[in-house]
C-alpha cells in the first residue's frame, strides 16, 4: 500500500540551516513531499527552501504554533513528519519512527532526547535541561502518564491525528499541546530514543529560556483546566474549602464558648467561601460530563482514519 508521507518545517529565519535539513529529509524519505512554512522571516530562509525542492508556505501570524496549524490545514497525507528546520534533529531516525508508527498503528511517535542524554550532551544553553525534566514531571504527574520527552519538536503523526487535532498553542508551547491533546483523548503514542545535536556555528535559538518556559507552565493549567475539569476545579474548591474551615473556626470557638458570635462579618465570609467552592466543586462534575463525552466521540471520529496494516 502506497501511503503518501509529508516532511513539514515550520521555520523562522532559519537560512543558515535550512537547506541541509531538506536535503537529509529527502535522501531518508525519498518518496516524501517537503513542506517549509515560512513564518515571516527576514533572511533568505523561503528562497533557500524553495531552491532546495521544498513547497514553501507562508504564515502571517507570528509563532510556531500558527505555522504548524498552517502546514496541517493545507498538506493532505497519509504520515505526517514534523521537524524543526535548525538541524538539530537527525533525519537517518525518521525511518524507524515511520515504522514505529506502522507497526504499533500509533498515533503519534515522538523523538526522545533525553533517555540516551543527547540533549543534556550538546545542548549548551542553561536551564533548558532543567525546564525539560520539570515539565516531562509536572504533566506526566497530573495526567499519569510515562512520556519521556513531552518537548521534543521531531514527530511524526498519523492522518487521524492530524485531521482532528486543534491548536490552542501560538508559539513555542506547540509540543506541550501536541502532547496533552494525545494524553487527553488516549492517543496511542510511542517515542524512539533519537541523538540530538546542538545548532551549528551562527545558527540561534528563537526560544527565550524564561519567557517561554513561562508560557509553557500557562499552557499546561490552561489545558489541565480544560482536559481535566474535575481535577482543576476540585483543587480550587479544596482551596476554598480549607480557607473557609479556619476562618470558620473563629466564629464557632466564639459561639461555643459565649453563645454569641461577635465575628460576624467573619462567619459571613466564610459561609459564601463554602459556597463557592460548592459552587466550583459543581462546574467541575458538568464540565468533567461535557469532557468525557467528547472524548468519546473523539475516539468514533479517530477509527474512520486508521492506518491499515
């Protein structure tokens, strides 16, 4: 069976490395379409791409997220490959990860860095590595999960990933999504152990350590709202809940003790705190109905595109 199979490069000035991303991409995966979406660069990274026999696309919104979006919207395909155009992931792994996806009729096979230490080898900027490790235990605790390398931007997805997938994501949080949406609607997901390489001489990083590491943790309770409404709100309700317990304490010790409550504003105070999380405790029960109802149409809508071996 001839399946077809796209390369897509979601790129942002990346003309020093974009060429020799093509040319691997086109010797391990010959019979590919390359797709390089051009997300407003300034430097010759779109008629580099081009003169390397990709199909270039542009994205006028700013952000990896967008460009993304932008090269699922338009590309039709069998097996999707997503891979950074800065030449840090290695294209002689792709073919094993197409298999992988085929063999175990995955969804979605991601490229591990860190389990052979690759990343922590040759990246050379700090604090990355340990952002890496907090963010694979922050989602692999609270969605119970065994992700090894929840930030990896080198991919590859099946049809019915890609034709179901919505973005919440603008910029460099996009793998975080990619991530939560399979763990949320039980995608089968696999990761192979890839070798990882730093940018070359006078190629640099988009990603901003602190901004960007800040707008992952957003994105993550953003979903984690969305995608586990019971868990969220029962947090917050709990919260709420043992404020409410002490300042409640005051009162009734005065009640007890004197059969008069002179804290009344207090009492008062902590009444509508119990009610509220009463209140939040209930939004997430309708929520949490609202979500395991989509996710059971998610999985009807996924078995029209399974990949047949």
């Amino acid at each position: 069976m001839n399946r077809r199979v796209a390369v897509l490069i979601p790129c942002f000035n990346e003309e020093k490395t974009i060429g020799k991303v093509i040319c691997d991409f086109k010797k391990a995966v010959p019979e590919a379409n390359i797709y390089v979406c051009d997300n407003n660069s300034s430097d010759l990274t779109a008629a580099i791409a081009e003169k390397s026999g990709a199909k270039v696309l542009f994205e006028a919104q700013q952000g990896k997220g967008h460009a993304m979006l932008k090269l699922f919207n338009c590309i039709e395909a069998d097996i999707y490959i997503l891979v950074d155009g800065d030449d840090t992931y290695p294209a002689e792994s792709v073919s094993q990860m197409i298999s992988l996806l085929i063999k175990t009729n995955a969804n979605m096979v991601v490229g591990d860095r860190l389990t052979n230490n690759s990343y922590k080898s040759q990246n050379k900027r700090k604090f990355h590595n340990t952002g890496n490790l907090l963010m694979n235990k922050l989602i692999n605790t609270f969605f119970k999960s065994d992700i090894k390398d929840i930030l990896s931007g080198y991919r590859v997805f099946d049809l019915a990933f890609v034709q179901n997938y919505a973005s919440f994501a603008k910029g460099f949080e996009i793998e975080t999504d990619l991530t939560l949406f399979a763990l949320n609607y039980e995608l089968t997901v696999k990761e192979i152990p890839i070798d990882y390489r730093d940018r070359p001489e006078g190629s640099f990083s988009k990603l901003n350590t602190f901004t960007d590491g800040f707008k992952l943790i957003i994105t993550f309770f953003n979903l984690y709202r969305l995608y586990k409404p019971l868990s969220f709100f029962t947090l917050l309700a709990s919260f709420l809940f043992l404020i409410a317990c002490v300042l409640g304490s005051f009162p009734i010790y005065e009640y007890i003790k004197f059969q008069f409550v002179y804290k009344v504003p207090t009492a008062i105070l902590a009444l509508g705190m119990v009610l509220m999380a009463a209140l939040l405790f209930c939004c997430g029960l309708i929520l949490d109905l609202i979500t395991n109802i989509d996710r059971k149409n998610m999985k009807l809508k996924m078995k029209q595109y399974a990949i047949k071996i």
